[in-house]
C-alpha cells in the first residue's frame, strides 16, 4: 500500500513510524513532513490545509490510505473531498469534524444526549456575556467556539480577567471568526486525562489511556502551550473509571451523532476530567492528540494501518481489540526559547544520533528541518524524547538521560512531566 499522511509535528512523525513498519505498507509520504519524518518517509511539498493540493496529489500518485493529523484539514472538508473521489482516508467528514471546530455544537451535543460535562450557556452578545460573568461569578471559563489552536480557552479566576477575555474574543477578535460566539462554563476540578478510541460509528477500539502537560513550566505554571509532554498509561484512570467514560461520555456522543445523522470514522478523543462527580468531557478531538500520540503508538503492538483501514470502510467490528505493550512510554517536549510566545529558528541541534541509540528511546521531530547533514530548529515545540520503561518511574529516567544528550541554543522543557503519575 501507499499511504500519505497529513501534517508536520511530532504526531506526525510518531504516525509515519508506526505505519512504516506496517508489514501492508510499500512507501509513506507526508506532506508536509519535517526533518525527522524525511529519514521514513518521502515529504511532500503541500501545506497540510490545502485540501485540493493534497486530493490532487493522492490521485497522480495512486494513495491507497490517506491519514490526517490536524484538524484543520478535517474541518474543512478534506474527508468529504476525497470520498468524493472515491479516495480512501481516515478521519471523520466535515460534519463530524465540528465535534471539534464548533464548542457550541460540542456543547449542546452533550447536553442533548446526556454526556456529563461542565454546564454552560452560548453567547453571541459581550454584552449579555458580561452580564452573565456578573451573575455567576468565578471561577468560569471562557471559550472561543472555533478553533484557535488551543489557545481558546480562558480559566478566569477574577471577573476581570473573564471579561477581558470576552472582550478580546468577541470585540477585539483576536481568534477571528472563531471567537464570535463563546461559551462560558462552569469551572471544574480534578485531574485530566485523555481517552482516545478508533471508530467506525459501530464499533469502537480504545486506545490506551494517556495525559499530557499543557502548562509551559513545572508544576503546571504559566501559559498553555499545545503540550510540554505526556505519559501513558495514566494510572489515576482505572479500568472502572474507563469503562464509565466509554458508556457515559464516548458511546453516548458516538451515538448521538449517528442520531443526529452524522457517521463518525477516525480517532475521537474525549478530553476528560475526573471530578469528585465522576468523569466530565472538557471536549472533543477528531484527530489523534499531541503529544499523546507519542506515548501512545510506541506501545501498540497491533498493526495500525490494518486498524485505521478497517475503520474507513466501516468494517472495525473485524479487528477485535488491539495488541499493547504492557510498559510504560514517558514523552519530553524540548522547546525553542521563548515558546508558546515567538521565537527564533534555524538553531543547530546537537547530539540526536547519540541520544536516539538509547536503548527504548525514540525521537519524533516536531519543529525541525533537515539542511544538508544537519537538523535545524523549525517550530515552537521542536523534539518529542519518547522512552519505554518498565514501570513510568523507569520510563521518566531513560527519557530525561536522552534529553540531556541533546542541545540547542535557548532550549527548554519541563522537568516534572508523568512526576503526577508516580503520586
Ligand atoms: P479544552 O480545549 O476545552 O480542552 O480546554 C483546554 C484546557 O482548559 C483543558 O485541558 C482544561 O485544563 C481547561 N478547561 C477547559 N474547560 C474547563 C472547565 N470547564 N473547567 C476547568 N478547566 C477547564
Ligand atoms: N494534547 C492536546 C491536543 O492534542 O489537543
């Protein structure tokens, strides 16, 4: 088979590894890649959101299997499009894909079919926004409906802050259309996690648990990025408590789409916290997350193309459950100074060869390319140092001993990642 994936971050890369050691699979590219996914597969000069570049591409080189990473290809339509003609892909159509691109459709999706979540009002106003912030005080979250690449959700602890928030959504439109209508929520408490799983509509294959690390700094401080790391398994979810999220939250929204008249094929990931109330769905995904995915696939033993092939022709109930890797996988996030704000590239990354010939170390390039023999920095969150240990304690030792063997100018990341998991 030939299979082209979508997209250029450590998801990515972590995708293209494990469908090139696919036993199904003949030649991978990607489009757009990055320096790390160049060493497995061809990259492919088209932007990740150029939906016709990419069908045109699938067709001229005959793509058995094509595989999205982000969301913005899938909410605009790429699924739709390649179905069209008569293209094979995995990932859920436009419709579904609101799941993610629209909070209020989320919302009042789980309201509707009772999946347990934060309570919640959608507004088009920032007067009545305002007014309402008033009435219920804080903590509250604010949140642009559209997507904003994960920068569109605001815990307000002082109702300054909320406000202000609203007004740079709705007014100042910092996120565009995107922050036209907001959603103001109920704040909630707890640990998070998240729970990704394979469907077909029909059948669902979970995925193992995982939690990532969205604050910038140690102790969960500073500004949200789009992950600093992440582990897996996520102990604090026990096989009791899954079982709870798949019934009442990821069978419940599987089923209320079909209701709706929309089929769901791909990767749904329900965002959750596990309240004192029981597991509420912060949100949804329709795509693989990132990190989480790095921590993920190291420990599938399956054959993944199989699984994603069998969902995009609505056969899943074929595959049965997947093969895993009882170890534990620990991902760090190495950084480019001054990430999540702007930073500089093209700084030279040293000590990847040594780092990557550790034992159960894997590196995913997130951010870099390739020029000449050397890999330079490219993107805000550059490395993803993936380790499997024995326990999560193992798995955290052997990761940090590969970061440390790795440099580049300004370099950062979190000291404490899967730390939560040792509690
Ligand atoms: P989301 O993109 O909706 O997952 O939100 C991003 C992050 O904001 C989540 O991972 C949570 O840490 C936080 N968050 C979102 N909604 C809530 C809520 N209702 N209560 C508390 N924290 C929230
Ligand atoms: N790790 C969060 C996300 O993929 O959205």
């Amino acid at each position: 088979m030939r299979i082209l994936v979508v997209g250029s971050g450590g998801r990515e890369h972590a995708l293209v590894w494990k469908i090139a050691q696919s036993k199904l699979v003949d030649k991978v590219f990607c489009a757009p890649g990055n320096g790390g996914i160049a060493g497995l597969a061809e990259c492919i000069d088209i932007k990740a959101d150029d939906v016709f570049g990419l069908l045109g591409f699938a067709r001229k080189e005959r793509i058995d299997l094509t595989v999205v990473g982000p969301e913005v290809a899938l909410s605009l339509g790429i699924v739709d499009e390649f179905e069209k003609s008569g293209l094979k892909i995995f990932g859920p159509n436009i419709k579904a894909a609101n799941l993610e691109a629209s909070k209020v459709f989320s919302k009042e999706l789980m309201a509707k079919y009772k999946v347990p979540t934060a309570e919640f009002k959608v507004f088009n106003s920032p007067e009545e926004a305002k007014k309402y912030i008033d009435e219920i005080g804080v903590p509250c979250v604010v949140k642009a409906s559209g997507l904003a690449s994960g920068k569109g959700v605001v815990v307000a602890g002082t109702i300054e802050e909320a406000k202000n928030a609203v007004t740079s959504m709705m007014q100042a439109k910092i996120f565009g259309e995107a922050g036209v209508q907001i959603v103001i929520e109920e704040c909630l408490s707890g640990e998070e996690a998240s729970i990704l799983v394979i469907t077909d509509s029909k059948d669902v294959v979970t995925l193992v648990t995982s939690q990532d690390h969205k604050r910038v700094f140690d102790n969960d401080e500073g500004p949200n990025t789009g992950g600093m790391g992440a582990y897996s398994p996520a102990p604090i979810v026990t096989p009791d408590i899954l079982e709870e999220i798949k019934q009442k939250i990821i069978y419940r929204a599987i089923d209320g789409l079909v209701q709706e008249g929309i089929g769901y094929r791909g990767v749904l990931y329900a965002g959750v916290m596990l309240t004192k109330d029981g597991p509420k769905a912060l949100e949804f995904n329709v795509r693989f997350g990132d990190p989480e995915t790095e921590v993920i696939l190291p420990r599938l033993k399956s054959d993944l193309v199989e699984v994603m092939l069998a969902a995009s022709e609505g056969r899943l109930s074929k595959i049965g459950s997947l093969e895993w890797d009882s170890r534990a996988c620990v991902c760090v996030v190495c950084a480019s100074a001054g990430y999540p704000g702007n930073y500089p590239k093209d700084k030279e990354i040293t000590g990847l060869d040594q780092a990557g010939r550790m034992p159960d170390v894997v590196i995913f390039h997130a951010g870099t390319r390739q020029m000449e023999n050397t890999i330079l920095t490219n993107g805000g969150r550059v490395l993803d140092v993936t380790a499997l240990g024995a326990t999560i304690k193992d798995a955290i030792n052997k990761t940090y001993a590969a970061v440390e063997k790795i440099n580049f100018e300004g370099m950062h990341y979190r000291k404490d990642i899967a730390k939560k998991a040792l509690k």
